[in-house]
C-alpha cells in the first residue's frame, strides 16, 4: 500500500502504482541511510492486546466476549473441515457473539454428517442452521463473472454469508445500475468504495512481524514470521515489491530477498531469519511498545473481532469482520480477501501498514495472538485521521481489506508457522 516509486521495481508494478494512483508512504520521510550504529535491543517485555469501549452483547468483559468468540470460530473450522468436495449446500458462516451463536446458511438439506457434527458441537456452543437461497458456490461463480466483465466498474465484491446474493461496492452512484445488469442472483451495490493497496522503524534479526521494510525507503511493514520449504521466511505483501528485490529496515539493513510472490493473493515471502514474535503498543499510544508471541493461525468470519499492527499506524483494535471471499478490484483482482471495519469509526489501518499483522487476542492470555492475515487495502471513501508513528502525511481509514492465512496457504501449499 502506498508505495514510493522504485527505478528496481518491474515495469508491470510501476505500471499498476500509476492505475491505482498510490501515494507516497513514507512522505516527508526521506530517503533510507545506512546504518551506522547496532541495533537497538529489541523490547523484552509483553504487553496486551486489548480492544477498547463498550463490550457488545452484555458480556462483562472483552475477555468473555473472546472466548466466546473463540468456541466460534473453531467450530466453523470442524464444519468448513467436514463439507463435501464441491460444498454442497453450503452458503456461509456468521459468528454473532453479541447473540451468542454461530449461523451456518445451507440450500437444502445439510447432510446426515453435517447433521451429526453441529449437534455434537452444540454441546459447546450455540449453533444455528438457517436455510439460503444459493449456495457459496454458484455465489462465487457469478461474483467472478461479473467483476471480470466490469473491471472498470466493480472495485469489489463478495458472496453474501447468509446465501442471498452478493454485495458489490462500485466507485462512483453512476456505475451502479450498468454494474449489475444482467446479473444472475440478488446483487446489492454500495458507491463511493475506492480500495488503494495500502516499526517498528530499526528492527534486526531475527526479524519480527509489524516492523517497518522497504526497497529500500519504508513504504511496507512485515507480517508474520513463516516457514516454507523449510527454509524461514518473512510473510507480507505482494504488492510492496518483486521478486529478487532487496528488502531492507529504515536504517538500511538488509532483511533479505524476495523469493516468492503472488499477486493475486497479495502475499509474498522474504528470506530471512524470523522470529514467531509481533511489535505492538498500548491503543492510541505509541509512547511504549512490546512484543507477543504468535501462538498459532485463525480463519476469518464474519462477526470476529481482530486488531491490526501496521507499522506506521501502530496498534488498532475492535475492527469487526463484515465480509469474507471477497474480490478486490485496485486495478488488478486481488481474490480472497476478507473486509472489516473499526467499530468507532476510527483508524484500522492506512497508509505504509500493507503486509502488517492482522491478529486475534488470545482470549486465555492477552500476551499471545493468533495470526489472521495481513493488511492489504484500505478504502479511500472511509478516511479518518490517522494514528500512529506518522499521524501526518498519510491516507488512513476505517475500513480495510486484509489477506486472511487461508491466501498464504493457497498461494504458497505448506507454509506453516515456524
């Protein structure tokens, strides 16, 4: 996201920055120097993850609203797990902690199996199977269908969880009833979505997730610590470099090469030593900052919470999942990737951020976070005042578009944790 022109970067990058008109990142920054002193002494010290304001739903606290959550996702996993080949009925999910259930959308009859699993995970969590118009699949086809045939008019779209159609954003009122003619299913259009491919600042190895990088002036932060090909590896966005190029901190330090990308994922890899460990800092303060383990993965509903750690706007939290599956549109497709939006209306994320972790608090110790994805985009028709390390001189909104764990695994078959 919002990247200073290189004269390394391939003509096919510096092409698409031009489409999508991105801003310069590190404006007002300068140019990166060499180092000329050792790296600080990385911060030894945890901290916690915490969302801010009220609890919804009357939980007591954000901790019980959590775990909740938690019971949540990982009974979606048991039944995304367990859905025939080409999913069947299957529509969506919805956690809605607030109702203290999960809602699974089917067309038709769910299975016996499915039948058997939700009741068997009933005894741990409220489940709800509601019926759905159309099934996740034909819902998926008829997205691509359409975004492919109005590329110049779609800047996203998404199936709807609950299997009634689709939702798609468009730039402008006007491109709206021309978008969706001839559509195939319900279409619901939002105008004025303008997604833009969106430390900390003298990190050192081995390497740690929400710290600043670039090739070679900070424009990106690094997302999570992987392991791929067995060989450790730094996952952020494809959208901040090539491959072969030279990923660097703000000092000048080499962090490593490029190796792998994959564009329509918005994922790529760093070679690198890394550690299984993310910057943070306190909400709205960036006066004090520590580390948290990262315990493990999540997958992405709608309905979960999830806090963001960009290098440049630091830590936000209370951004709630509103959309999953959903295709982007920032003047090429970027598929599978899931929208939120900060409940006050406040930062999430902007400019500098892409690539940086997208978390879930461990609701049983606020030290540790579970990785969901990382940045990708922001939209430019939510602008808020930005946070963070450079409050001035960027673009920052309050609703984003992230690459959820599932595109690195899609993208890059194997890559785990380390």
């Amino acid at each position: 996201m919002n990247i200073r022109p290189s004269s390394r970067r391939s003509p096919r990058l510096r092409r698409l920055a031009l489409v999508v008109g991105l801003m310069l990142a590190a404006a007002g920054m300068g140019t990166a120097q060499a180092a000329s002193a050792p790296d600080p002494v990385k911060p030894r010290t945890t901290g916690s993850v915490e969302h801010t304001g009220p609890v919804p739903g009357g939980y007591a606290s954000w901790k019980d609203l959590l775990l909740d959550q938690q019971k949540m996702v990982r009974a979606a996993d048991r039944i995304t797990a367990a859905l025939p080949g080409d999913g069947g009925g299957y529509a969506g999910l919805v956690a809605a902690p607030e109702s203290r259930e999960l809602r699974v959308y089917w067309k038709g009859r769910p299975p016996k199996a499915i039948d058997d699993l939700v009741g068997r995970l009933r005894r741990e969590v409220a489940i709800s199977v509601l019926p759905a118009r159309y099934s996740a699949r034909e819902l998926e086809g008829e997205a691509n269908r359409l975004i492919r045939a109005n590329r110049d008019l779609i800047t996203s779209i998404e199936p709807l969880q609950d299997g009634s159609g689709l939702n798609a954003t468009t730039a402008s009122a006007g491109a709206t009833r021309t978008a969706i003619s001839g559509a195939a299913v319900p279409v619901s259009v939002e105008p004025g979505v303008r997604p833009k491919v969106a430390s900390r600042w003298d990190d050192s190895p081995p390497w740690w997730g929400g710290s600043v990088w670039g090739t070679p002036s900070p424009a990106c932060t690094t997302g999570f610590a992987v392991t791929y090909q067995g060989v450790s590896k730094m996952l952020s966005s494809a959208h901040c470099a090539s491959v072969g190029q030279t990923a660097a901190d703000p000092t000048g330090q080499v962090i490593g090469t490029v190796t792998h990308s994959n564009a329509s994922r918005d994922v790529l890899l760093i070679g690198t030593s890394a550690g299984s460990q993310v910057f943070n800092n306190p909400v709205n303060s960036v006066a004090t900052e520590f580390n948290n383990a990262v315990i493990g993965t999540t997958s992405s509903v709608v309905g979960q919470y999830v806090c963001t750690s960009g290098g440049f706007s630091g830590t936000n939290c209370t951004i709630r999942i509103t959309a999953v599956n959903v295709t982007i549109n920032v003047g090429w497709l970027i598929q599978g990737t899931v929208r939120a939006e900060q409940q006050s209306f406040t930062n999430a994320a902007g400019g500098g951020d892409s690539g940086g972790p997208v978390e879930v608090t461990n609701p049983s110790n606020t030290n540790q976070v579970y990785a969901a994805g990382i940045i990708t985009a922001t939209d430019y028709g939510t602008q808020v005042p930005c946070t963070g390390y450079r409050p001035t001189g960027r673009v920052c909104t309050w609703r984003i578009y992230y690459s959820p764990w599932s595109n690195a695994t899609t993208a890059f078959p194997g890559i785990t944790l380390p």
